[in-house]
C-alpha cells in the first residue's frame, strides 16, 4: 500500500485513488480500514458511486443491511446503471 500512500500523499483529493485504495483494504480483509478510505473518498466527491458501491457491500457483507441499502440506493441516484448495483 505504500505506493497509494505516497500517491496520496501528493494528490490528496484524488477520490479515484481513494476508491482504489479502499477495494484493495476490502480485498485483503481490512475493512475498518476500507471504510475510513472510502467515506474519505466521499467526503471529497458526494456523487462518487463506486464508493457507495464498495462501502454498500462491507456494509452488506457486515450484515449492517440499512446502511448497506442505503449506499447501494445512492449508488444507483448517482449511476443509475450501474451494472452490479442494479
């Protein structure tokens, strides 16, 4: 992770970098980690769809499933053909 550390480090409101980073935290089973990169990813872009997408399915994966709906609803006010959210 150092590599997306430094990235963002530089490029500090990349929200595709956050997005990034958050799905590979989820993948290796950090998901408290994953989390915090992606509400600051959405704290940068409130539109950004994938990550309501990837934080929707912690949640889900959680079991957490109104805070799971919740992030796929707005996943698809924000793309409404998004093709895993439909």
């Amino acid at each position: 992770m150092t590599a997306f550390d430094k990235h963002i480090s530089i490029n500090g409101d990349c929200t595709s970098t956050y997005s990034q980073c958050g799905q590979i935290y989820s993948q290796q089973g950090e998901t408290e980690k994953a989390l915090q990169v992606f509400n600051k990813a959405l704290e940068l872009d409130k539109t950004n769809s994938e990550g309501y997408f990837h934080r929707g399915l912690i949640h889900y994966n959680k079991q957490i499933w109104d805070l799971a709906l919740s992030d796929f609803n707005k996943t698809l006010k924000y793309e409404p053909q998004h093709p895993e959210a439909l």
